[in-house]
C-alpha cells in the first residue's frame, strides 16, 4: 500500500511540474507578444505561435495526467483539490496564451504602419500581468497563499491602466478620427492583457481552494 501511495504522490508531484513549465510557456507567450509589438518584430510575433503549440500540448497532457490519476488512484481530500484546481488553472494558462497569440496578430498588422502614440502603457500593463503570472506559479509550486493574494491584489493595476489606456484613445480618435482604426487596434491589446490580469485571478483563488477547500472571489 506504501508503494502506491509514493507511486501517486510521485505522479502528483509531476504533474504539477508539468502545470509550472505550461505557465512558463504562457509568461513566455506575454513577453514575446509585447516584444513584438514593440519592437515591430514580425519574425518575432510568428514564434508566438509557436509557443502556444507547445502550451496546448501541455494542456493536453496534464488534462490526460489528471484523468489518469483519478481512475487509476484514490486521491484523498486534499489530492482531490489538487487535481480539480490543475483542470482549472490550465485552462487559464491556456487563455492566456491564446491572448498572446492575439497581441501577436495585432502586432503584425501594427508593424507596417507609423505609431500615432508611444508604447509605454501597454508594456507596463504588459509587464505586471507578467510579474502576476510568475507569483502565482510560485505561489502554486510553495503553496503560498499570501503570494498568491498579492498576484491576484496587482489585477487592479492593470484594470487601472487599462482604463488610462482607454480615455486616452478615445481622446486622440475625438482629436483626429484618422486615428481610429489604430486606436482599436491597441485598444484590444489593452482589453487582450486585462483579460490575462483576469486568468491570473482565477489561478490565485484556484490555489486558494486547493489549501483551503474553500472557493471565494480574492478580487472584486
């Protein structure tokens, strides 16, 4: 019985390697995608695809990972947790990395024409949904839930931003409506990164579950 048990904790222990290494992939993902986007880099925002291949393959690994271990074990309460918290955080590194791939698409188009504006907020909104993405998973990997409080506490940093962004696209469109379509065009960045900001919302309260057993929104 002893065997089994290591046998379980082992492949537990695994899986959640595998959930840190996708969500590397995801940060990965984000700072490639703004990279892009900044830099005006084409070649740049095709490798963004690339990395969001590799993070499906992870998301269809883990989510086999974690079917494997509840037909073939009996998790107890707390492995229980864990499991149905790694179906869930998956799924919001996914999105995040499909996000990735939408700034990346942005930044193709945006690569070929003139900016109206320089790119300052967007890189630092950019900048803390990264930050936010790396304490939740080592939040995630310590189980650490002030950590993972504070990733989820940054959200309204970027929700802040985001608004920032918005008036002041909405001033230069009323400015010159030349603008407008570019305007969009960032303006859905904007929205692509709060979003992120979101997903890492739900992995902290994830991770909040998976130690506490209790599900409760940390952000409002």
């Amino acid at each position: 019985m002893k065997g089994i048990r290591q046998a379980f904790e082992e492949q537990l222990d695994e899986l959640q390697k595998h959930v840190v290494r996708m969500g590397g992939l995801a940060a990965e993902a984000v700072e490639a995608s703004i990279q892009a986007l900044v830099q005006r880099d084409v070649e740049l925002s095709a490798k963004v695809m690339e990395i969001e291949n590799q993070i499906d393959a992870f998301n269809l690994d883990i989510e086999t990972r974690c079917l494997q271990l509840l037909a073939l074990q009996q998790p107890m309460a707390r492995d229980l947790r864990t499991i149905a918290a790694v179906f869930r955080i998956i799924t919001d590194i996914e999105r995040i990395g499909d996000y990735s791939v939408d700034i990346a698409r942005q930044a193709r188009v945006l690569a070929a024409i003139p900016l109206f504006k320089p790119l300052i907020d967007i890189p630092r909104m950019a900048e803390t949904v990264s930050r936010m993405l790396h304490n939740s998973l080592e939040a995630f990997v310590r189980r650490d839930l002030d950590l993972a409080l504070a990733a989820v506490q940054e959200d309204e940093t970027v929700d802040h931003a985001y608004h920032s962004l918005h008036d002041e696209l909405v001033e230069y469109i009323q400015r010159d409506p030349s603008l407008t379509l570019q305007a969009i065009r960032l303006l859905m960045i904007g929205v692509y990164l709060e979003r992120m900001a979101d997903h890492v919302t739900n992995i902290g309260e994830r991770i909040f579950y998976m130690e506490t057993g209790e599900l409760k929104e940390l952000h409002e």
